[in-house]
C-alpha cells in the first residue's frame, strides 16, 4: 500500500468533508527519538521526525510550539516544538521546509495535512500575529481556510487544487484558519489499557455529533517507567477496520503515541474509504 499518496489514491473520499474523515494522527508529534537535543524517554512519542509520519500515511500533526525570545523573530530557531522540554525540532525546519519539499512532488498534490497547533506557549498578541505571518509567508499557497470546511473534499480538489494544509489554530487569534482540534483526554498520565478505553467509549458518543475537527488521544504512560506506552497490539484490536459497523467509525482523528508501530494508518485508510463509499450512496 502507498501511504505517502493513500488520500489522492481514495477518490472514494471524495464525498466527505474533512471533518467527517477518519484520520491517523501522531501524538505529541515533534517529539522524536531521532531528534538532535537529548529528550528524556519520559518525553519521547515518536519513532521518526514529522515529515516521515506524514510520508507514512499520518495525516494529523499535534504540534506544542514554544516561542524563543531569546531568537529574532525571523530566526529558525525562534519556534521549537516541546512537551515539556524542547526536542530540538524547530517548526520552520522540521515541519514548514519539509512540507514545501513535501508538496513539491505533484504525486502529492492531494494529501492534506491538518496541522493542529495545540499548544502555544510564552506567545504575546505580537507572538501569535509573527508565528501566522510566517506561516502565511511559507505555507500561504496550500491554505484551506476555514471558509471553506463547508466544502467536500472531491469540491477542494477540483475548486482549489493545491490547496491542501489545514491550520488549526488553539487561539482565538487565528486569523482565516480553522480553530484548534477539539482533544478528548483521558485526564491522566497512567490508565490502564481497559480504562483508557473504557473513556473513549464514553467519549464518541460526544464526538460524533461535535462540530469541527476532534480527535482523540488514545495514549497513555505505562505506570512503572512513567515512559509512553507501546500498546500497538490493542490499538489494532480496538479500530481494526472491517465494515460501517467497525469501532473506528465512531471516530475522526485519532492520535496515537509510537503511531507507525501499530496499523492504524491502514485501518484508518480503510474506514475513510468506507465512509466515504456510504456517503456516495445516500
């Protein structure tokens, strides 16, 4: 399966709005093993850096940016992504130059990316309109703005080719882009497994008739090393995608730490294509 293009390769999804698509989201998404700084294990989700989850298959980056006023404005280090402590990984080269590269195959063309900037943190008014300029200076040219959600995605792709990034913004200072990702958290570091899932059944049903993009983070720590869990084996279980009736449907975006581990990557693909064969038939 090519994950890198599975969205321009599933016209199925055309009849659907991007809220209504089941999307296989990172967790904690610039917070990789393979970063240069030193992150304590107790701070590391991913595997590999952004762009190689988005080549395979995620289509939801959860971005927690912190600004460095110890850097101009313009300098690529101003922005870096950070849980607690930073990882190194700044927005602007790790996420903002790749993605331009990204797009630069047309094979790519129809790939959309929702980046939800969850976190904002040491940001001012001045800060957030600096951070939106230079987004809009970079990635401007891929922009769907939130005017235009009301829209299928087969509409996007013949109305505004090219235009395929989604900004999700977690302050009311967000200019045209769409309002940050609605998160469904557990609220604690530590549940086990069967209480982890125990809230995501609760969860849906909030979820399904919610407006807007939501997520939910099916991530937890594991107790004794205080560390991110690798629970793939039950990720699989839970949204292993077969028909309309399957679990995964209850869902739209759905976060996991450790996310090209377990398959939902493929399970999503296959629920969104499924959705979308439904919705072509009425």
């Amino acid at each position: 399966m090519n994950k890198q293009q599975w969205m321009g390769n599933s016209p199925e999804i055309g009849s659907l709005r991007i809220d209504q698509l089941i999307l296989p989201g990172s967790h904690d998404s610039g917070m990789d093993k393979l970063a240069d700084s030193l992150t304590l294990p107790q701070e590391t989700t991913q595997d590999v850096p952004c762009i190689e989850q988005i080549r395979g298959g995620i289509r939801v980056l959860d971005l927690r940016v912190r600004a460095n006023r110890e850097y101009t404005p313009d300098s690529p280090n101003r922005y870096k992504l950070f849980h607690l402590n930073t990882s190194g990984r700044t927005l602007l080269g790790d996420v903002i130059l790749e993605l331009q590269q990204f797009y630069a195959n047309p094979d790519n063309a129809r790939e959309i990316i929702i980046l939800d900037f969850h976190q904002l943190d040491n940001f001012s008014d001045s800060e957030h309109q600096w951070l939106l300029d230079l987004l809009e200076k970079t990635l401007g040219q891929w922009f769907i703005p939130h005017a235009l959600s009301h829209l299928t995605v087969e509409q996007l792709w013949h109305d505004y080719p090219g235009q395929t990034v989604v900004i999700a913004y977690n302050h009311h200072r967000r200019g045209p882009h769409w309002p940050g990702v609605r998160q469904e958290w557990i609220g604690e570091d530590t549940p086990s497994t069967d209480e982890l899932k125990a809230f995501m059944d609760q969860a849906c049903g909030r979820m399904r008739y919610a407006s807007g993009l939501r997520s939910i983070q099916c991530a937890k720590y594991n107790k004794v090393l205080y560390t991110p869990d690798d629970f793939s084996d039950k990720i699989d279980l839970w949204f292993d995608s077969q028909d309309l009736d399957s679990y995964i449907q209850q869902f739209t975006i759905i976060n996991t730490d450790w996310s090209l581990r377990s398959r939902i990557v493929e399970n999503c693909i296959h629920a969104c294509r499924m959705r979308g064969q439904a919705q072509q038939q009425g």
